[in-house]
C-alpha cells in the first residue's frame, strides 16, 4: 500500500495542511465559492503521510476521496477554516496553506431562501481574515510555513509580495494562464518563490510536485528524499 512506501525523513514531524474551496453562504441554498479542486493540497497531504509524517488536513468540499491514515477536518467557509487552523497550528512543525479562501464573505446571509425580485440584486460583502498572515504573524520557532498563490498576471512580483507580507519561508506560485495548470487540472507549472530566491519547475504532476514541495519545506533539515 501508498503508505507503507520507506525511508521515512518526515517521521515525528506534524505537518497541517488546508484544501480545497470554500464557502461563503448567500441563503440556505446558495454560496460563493471557487474553482478549486483540492487536488493540490491532498496530494501534499498523502505524500507526507507517505513520508512518515503526523498529518492533518483541513478541507473545503472537494470531490476527493477520503485520505487513509491522515486526521482530515471538513469545513465550508473561511471563516470555519480559520478556527481550525488556530485550533491546530501552534504545535505543527510546517504549515502548507494550499486552500483557495474566500476573501470576503456575505455580510448578512439571509435566514430564508431570497425570492427572485427585481432586475438587479446587490449583496454586501465583508473581507474575511487572512489565515496566511495570521499564520506568518505569529509563526513558531523552527516552524516553517508555505504559502501557494494563483496569479493570471504579474505573477512572480504579486507571489513576491505575498510571500513577504506574510511571513511565509516559501510560497509557490502558478499562474492560471500557463497550460495544464492550475485549479483542476492533474498536472502543475510552478514558481517557488522565497525571500530571497525565485526557482522555477518544469510541468509536472501535482503528486510528483507534492513530494517535491515537501522537499523544498524541510530544506536544511536532515530530509532524505524518498
Ligand atoms: N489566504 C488565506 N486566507 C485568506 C486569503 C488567502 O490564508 N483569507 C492564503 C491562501 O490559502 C494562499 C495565500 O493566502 O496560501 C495566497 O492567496 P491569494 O488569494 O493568492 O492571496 P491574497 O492575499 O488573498 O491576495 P489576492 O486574492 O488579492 O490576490
Ligand atoms: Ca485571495
């Protein structure tokens, strides 16, 4: 099976991983949501579990299956993310914020479903809590934290920035525009992008560029590739 697969350079390591979309409610049968799959994050997810690593994994709504061996935590808006992410992050040695979170949310969603009315209808929205910058601010010793970003321009100035506002140790960024890339495809072109280094990867699958991310987080550390 995947996750007998040996060495395992990550074993005793708590590696917390967030996926997927989330949703925002307009009315008990409508919300915001986003093009995301989760593929991403699940495949960062299983791939460090398959490296011995303690993970847990929390989830928009995804079409994926459950992962095996791996604590997942399904949510539906950013605002139910973050309170989980802050219920686990301050004993995890490394932080992978895969998840595509809403930036705002509906002020008020309404209690009933809102009847079709005139030409026009306008929704007031709030901006939700940046669970990336949260993270950065208060970040623990030795913990390492990776931001990914989703650019359709200026991509490596806009991740650069990201990467330093947010404290992040390393953030990858792809660009929607790049062929094969992106929110549901199978396969990944990405930058990584650090503080003070920009590395650019070929094309390859999300599951061969989990393993490869994980990599790129425990850099420096006695990590021996699988
Ligand atoms: N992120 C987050 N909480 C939010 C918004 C974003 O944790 N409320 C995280 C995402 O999980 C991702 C990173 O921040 O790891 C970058 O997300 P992105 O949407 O690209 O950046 P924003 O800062 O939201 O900027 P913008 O959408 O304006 O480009
Ligand atoms: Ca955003």
């Amino acid at each position: 099976i995947e996750y007998a697969c040996s060495p395992k350079p990550l074993l005793g390591k708590k590696v917390l991983v967030t996926a997927g979309p989330t949703q925002e409610a307009i009315d008990p049968v409508r919300f915001i949501t986003n093009h995301s799959s989760g593929k991403m994050g699940y495949a960062i997810a299983k791939a460090a579990r398959n490296l011995g690593a303690d993970v847990t994994l929390i989830s928009g709504q995804t079409n994926l299956e459950p992962c095996p061996m791996i604590n997942t935590i399904q949510i539906k808006s950013a605002k139910e993310m973050f309170e989980e992410v802050k219920k686990y992050a301050s004993n995890q040695d490394c932080i992978i914020k895969t998840a595509a979170v809403a930036d705002y949310t509906v002020k008020e969603p309404a209690l009933n479903k809102i009847k079709k009315q005139g030409e026009t209808l306008t929704l007031e929205l709030s901006k939700t809590d940046d669970i990336l910058a949260y993270l950065g601010k208060n970040k623990q010793a030795n913990q390492i934290l990776c931001g990914f970003a989703m650019e359709t321009e200026n991509l490596i100035e806009n991740a650069s920035n990201k990467c330093i506002n947010k404290n992040c140790d390393l953030l990858i960024a792809n660009s929607i525009n790049e062929k094969d890339s992106g929110f549901q495809t199978d396969t990944n072109k990405v930058v990584i992008i650090r503080p003070q280094s920009i590395t650019h990867l070929e094309l390859m699958s999300k599951e061969e560029l989990a393993y490869r991310v994980l990599e790129e987080c425990f850099k420096g550390e006695d990590y021996v590739t699988h």
